[in-house]
C-alpha cells in the first residue's frame, strides 16, 4: 500500500445513514375536512374581493368630498387578509 492510498483510506469519512424521506398522505378519512376546508378558502377570497370593492366605492366616495386616501389603510388590510387567505397552506407547511 502506498501513502497515498493510505492517506485516502484515513481522509475517505464512512457513509452517512439513510435519512428516511416520508411523503405526506391524506388518510380517506379527512375527505369531509378538505371540502370544508375548500370551502372556507374559496368564501373567503370571494370575501376579499368584496371587501376590495367596497374599498374602492369607499376611496371614491372620500375623494369626492375631498378627504384624500385614508382609505389606503383599509385596501392595504383588505389585501394582506386575502394574501394570509391565498397562502395559508403554504404558511402552515413551512411551520409544520
């Protein structure tokens, strides 16, 4: 054995254990829980959307009289709610 090969066998580390990767699977059970699930994602972006419209008339009437944006704030709310609404999944899988 030359040193080389001897030095390779010393720097050579052992191979690390096999890390088990589990897939997530929804059990048949929880079906009637993703419908009301669906359901409740989908009445509360069309919520949003309703809000964003009543912002608007909001912003429009104010403008009218003269009373600038202060309703920025509440489009600004509105909008935050119907991102943390779109996303929710995606928030509670990187905590989970």
């Amino acid at each position: 054995m030359n040193s080389i090969t001897a030095l390779a066998t010393v720097v050579t580390p052992a191979p690390a254990p096999n890390i088990p990767d589990p897939t997530p699977v929804v059990p048949a059970e929880a079906g009637g829980l993703l419908t009301v699930l669906n359901w409740a994602s989908g009445i509360g972006l069309v919520l949003g959307v309703l809000g964003v419209i009543i912002v608007g008339i909001t912003m429009v009437i104010q403008l009218q009289r003269g009373e600038g944006g202060q309703s920025l704030a509440k489009l600004g709310w509105v909008l935050l709610g119907c991102i943390i609404i779109t996303g929710a999944a995606g928030i509670v899988r990187a905590f989970v």
